[in-house]
C-alpha cells in the first residue's frame, strides 16, 4: 500500500483526534450486529428470552454450540456431515477456483492468441450478470452433465469466475514482459515459467482470488438446493437455510442460529484478516479502462 | 491456413486457457444463451419448449399485474436507494478511510468491511432478533424505551415497514468488493499530483477530490459501480428471508428475482421465467452501459 502524506492536512491535533474519533464510533456502529452475534451465540436460554432484551451477555456458556449439534445428532445427517461438505468443497473451490483463473489470466494478458480481445470482452461483459438470473438454464446444463447429487455439482460450476480471472489478468498486466522473455532464454517453457514467474508475481492477486472463492463457496446456498438431491451431499449454509426458515418473529432457536451464523462468519473474517493488505494492493490494479 | 498455423503456434496459450473457457462457457455463457431461447417457448420442464414467440414479453408488460404492480416498482425502488445509495457510501467512507493515518485505518476499513461477509443466510439470522416484531426485538425495545414509539413496529412483516427493513439491511452490508477497489484506488492516486494541484490553487479538500482524486481513480470507479450494479439486481431473497414468507406479505418485498423464483420453480412455468430473467439483464446491461459512459477512461 503506498501511503501518501496529505498535503492538506487539518490543521490542529484536535481536528485530526475528533475526525478519527468520528470515525471509530462509525465503524463501531456499522458492526454493531456482529458484536451482538457474537453475544447472542453464547448466551443461555434464559437470557436469550429475557425482557427487556440484554445486548451483551452476562454469563456466556455454550449451551447453544451443543444444541445446534445435537439437534441433528440423532436425525439421518447430522450437522457435522453438512459442515464436512462444505469444507471439503470449499478447499477443493478454491484451490480449483485459483488455479483454473491464474491458468487464463496469464495468456489472457501476455500472448496475443486469436480470440484474445474477444474472450476479455466477454468475461468483462458477463462480469455484469449474475448466475442468481440464470438459475433456470444452470440447472439444465447441470443436469445434462450428469453431474447432479454429485461433488462435481458444488465445484464446477463455481469455477466459472470471471471476476477472479478479471483481477488476476489486471495485476498481471503490471508483470514486466522483460522477466518472461528472460526465463524464456534460459529455456524454460511457457508450464515454468508460469510456475516460476508468474505466480510467485502476483501472489497478492492469488490470495485476493482465494478470499473471494471462499466466501462465494462458504456461503452458497444455490448449488445444494437446486443440485443436490441427498440430504447428505448438502453443504452447511443449506442446513442453516432449513433450520431459520421459521425464524422470523420466533425466538426459540435464536441461540443455535446465532451459533451458525458464528460459524459461517468467523472463517471469512479470519482469513480477510491476515490476507487484507494483499487484497489491498490487488485492487488498485483493479480498475476497468 | 494461415490461421490454422497461427492458432497452432499458440497451441500453449488455448490450453492454458481451455479449463476456465469451457467452465465459463457451460455454466454462464450457455445458461444466458439458452435463457434467451426459452423466453420465446413455453417450457414447463417436463414436455419440449414450445416455440411462442413474444407472447411471454407481451404478456410480461401488458397482464402480469404482479409483475407490473408490485415486481416492477418494487425493484426500481429498492434499486435507485440501493445502487446508487450504497455505491455513494461505499465511496464516501472509502476517501473518509483513506484520510486517516496510521494503525487506525487498517480496522475502520475492516469494520466497513465485514457486515459485507454477512451477505446471504448469516445476514438473516443477525438481522432477525435486532428487527423481531415483538417487544424483545431489540429495535423495538430500545426505541419504546426512549418513547419513540408507543408500540412495537413488525419491521419485517409490516408491508408498509418491510421494503425500508430490506433497504437498511442491504445498505448496511453493501460495503464489499467495490469498496475495497475504491480505497485502494484512493490511496494509489500519484502523490505528485495532489502537490502540483496545490501549486495550481486548488484550496480545500472537496476541490482536491473532485479534480484530481475522482479523475485518477475513474477505471476503479467503474469496477465499483460494476460491482454495485451486480449486488443490487441479484439480491432478491433478502425479503423472503427477513419477513419468513414466500411470498412476502402483500408483495411488498417482492423484487424481479423473486419473481423469477416464483415462476420458475414454483409454477414451473420454466419459459416465462426466463423471458422475467432476460427482462432483468436488459435492465442490468442498461444500467453497465450508463455506469461506462460515465466513467470511462478511453476517451480522455
């Protein structure tokens, strides 16, 4: 991140105080939900339904870690095999996801190939829809593929990404030609020198990628409602889907649903937290021109 | 020949790029491709489309009160507050945030950031205790505390409440990619143009954004408002998930891509669906194409 000295700066030490004050208390404001998550995942029954309601909790346990648990401990598929669906998909998403797009972007940005301007155009074009609209005709292909109630039905069809690849081809633009035609010379192929200069290059670009594939796998909902038939192939955000669905205007459960959300909270947190000035320098190259 | 030779000598490149080509191609080029085709059948996914030319548009924005009277408005409005709204925000806090020195300003962004991972099912079950009905709903019971109001307000149930529920919620979380784009873009801007502005006479800080910052960062303004457009049309079960019904109480949540949703897996009238879907990327195409004009960068 490059840091630029302001030029105009405010004049006094208590402008600059009360200005970063405002905006801590704005930043306290807008996760305000999250630190009452956190509250409300450990919060026993009785405070759960307490009046008046109480923000923060005053004698945390983990009653509702245990419940959320149980409830489905003794059902057919319990929640530890949703939870295990969704880590093995995510890993393998964005692993896949990474790959597939760091494999198009290089060419995308380096080797003038027939259909180059196209295929940018085109993935610049779809950068403007959503699969969301497109259900309809994602379920046909999904089916005709054979790959229905299978693991190949949660990947596949998020490695399509062409905001990944958008991201990757944009930092790789900035990867001077010099330093591929010199790793030509010394007789690497185009599989090295991907390997070797490319990656190695843009590993802030790379880790940005990976955030955003794991959040779109983390949470997705769509691809186990719709192509996933068994009960047992359906990823964790789906359970939390069925175990909300009478949850407006109902208290009971809140504390096991304030776990869940914990759940698929936490991870994204976590990993934007260690990687955030990667993501950082990745989006100043972000830019449409 | 020629050409032939020429694809072959980038033989290496097609196969570099051949596994997110055909992903790419089967799950959203065909899938746009074939929901175009279908507008123009009736499909109810058991028997073969058949072809019926425009009725479904016709029918779309002449007799589809549902579409007309509530999907419609419903969308525009929900779209208006929250494309441009949560893009304004996003690109407020993002110079706010860069205004700030040191430590500080890694946490705020974060803090913008994170309600923007809520997206989806989590965000759901945080909003509904803070917006339940009754007076343990946490809105409600500050706000009768202060005596702002005399009795509880159903947030998310109320059809007069429930739109303005769906907008705070979706402002609130809208902080997301195209935030991010837009802070680093703020805090690439070239240094030396913000002292040759100085040298020029530019006197305070708005002067400062409008003719140096904005300019500089036009290509990540565009990415962000590519970004905004994306996230405003393809959220559509924020009013389901908060009211808890399907459809939401007297339509009032009810945005294009519930409608979609309703027809297409619920009536399975598969072929009306998809001419609601082409409606709707029209409309989002529109929406890009403004978005470039105003931004672009090529032709300065």
């Amino acid at each position: 991140m490059q840091r630029r000295c302001n030029p105009l700066k405010p004049s006094g030490l208590a402008v600059k105080f009360g200005f970063n004050a405002i905006m801590i208390v704005l930043s306290l404001l807008m996760i305000l939900p999250i630190i009452y998550i956190f509250n409300h995942a450990f919060k026993p029954y009785h405070e759960l339904f307490i009046y008046p309601p109480r923000f923060f909790v005053q004698e945390p346990n983990v009653q509702n870690f245990v419940e959320l648990f149980w409830v489905t401990a003794n059902s057919i598929v319990p929640a530890s095999r949703y939870l295990f669906n969704s880590v093995l998909i995510s890993v393998l998403s964005v692993i896949g996801v990474t790959l597939v797009s760091a494999l198009c972007a290089y060419p995308l940005s380096k080797h003038p190939f027939p259909g180059r301007n196209l295929l940018f155009a085109t993935i610049i074009l779809m950068l403007m829809f959503t699969p969301e609209i497109i259900q309809i005709p994602r379920y046909l292909v999904v089916s005709n593929l054979g790959i229905m109630n299978t693991y190949w039905g949660h990947l596949l069809p998020v490695l399509a990404a062409p905001v990944g690849v958008f991201l990757l081809k944009q930092f790789i633009d900035q990867i001077p030609d010099a330093l591929i035609e010199a790793s030509k010379i010394d007789g690497a192929n185009e599989v090295i020198t991907f390997l070797r200069v490319i990656i190695p290059m843009c590993m802030p670009a790379i880790a940005t990628v990976a955030i955003l594939a794991f959040q779109n796998s983390w949470g997705n909902v769509e691809t186990s409602a719709l192509f996933m038939q068994d009960d047992e192939m359906k990823n964790f955000p789906f359970f939390l889907s069925t175990l909300t669905n009478n949850l407006a205007n109902n208290v009971a459960r809140q504390g096991a649903a304030a776990v869940a959300a914990l759940i698929m909270l936490v991870p994204n947190l976590i990993i934007f937290i260690i990687l955030q000035s990667k993501v950082i320098s990745t989006m100043a190259h972000s830019g449409i021109k | 020949m020629k050409l032939l030779s020429k694809l072959w000598a980038y033989r290496s490149s097609y196969l570099f790029i051949a596994p997110f080509v055909i992903c790419f191609a089967l799950f959203i080029v065909i899938p746009i491709i074939a929901a175009v085709g279908l507008s123009f059948t009736y499909y109810n996914g058991i028997e073969k489309p058949r072809f019926i030319g425009w009725s479904n548009f016709q029918y779309l924005i002449s007799q589809d009160l549902l579409f007309l009277k509530y999907a419609l408005s419903n969308t525009f409005k929900f779209a208006v507050i929250v494309g441009p709204g949560g893009y304004a925000a996003s690109f407020l806090l993002a110079w706010l945030i860069s205004r700030l020195r040191g430590g500080v300003r890694k946490w705020v962004a974060l803090a913008m950031y994170t309600p923007s991972l809520t997206i989806g099912i989590a965000m759901t079950i945080i909003w509904l205790p803070l917006l339940s009905g009754d007076r343990i709903g946490y809105l409600n019971s500050l706000l009768l505390k202060i005596s702002f109001i005399d009795v509880p307000k159903l947030w998310v149930t109320d059809p007069d409440l429930l739109m303005n529920s769906m907008i705070a919620v979706t402002l609130w979380s809208s902080m997301g990619v195209g935030f991010l784009a837009m802070l680093a873009g703020i805090l690439n801007v070239d240094t030396t143009l913000y002292e040759a502005g100085k040298i020029d006479g530019i006197k305070n800080s708005f002067q400062e954004l409008w003719y140096i910052t904005i300019p500089s960062m036009k290509p990540q303004m565009l990415f962000g408002a590519v970004m905004a457009i994306v996230t405003t049309f393809k959220t559509g079960a924020i009013g389901v998930e908060l009211s808890g019904q399907n459809p939401t109480p007297e339509y009032a949540g009810h945005l294009i891509v519930n409608h979609i949703n309703d027809y297409g897996f619920i009536r399975f009238e598969m072929g009306y669906a998809a001419a609601i879907s082409v409606f709707l990327l029209l409309v989002m195409y529109g929406a890009n194409k403004l978005s470039f004009s105003l931004f672009n960068s090529n032709d300065e």
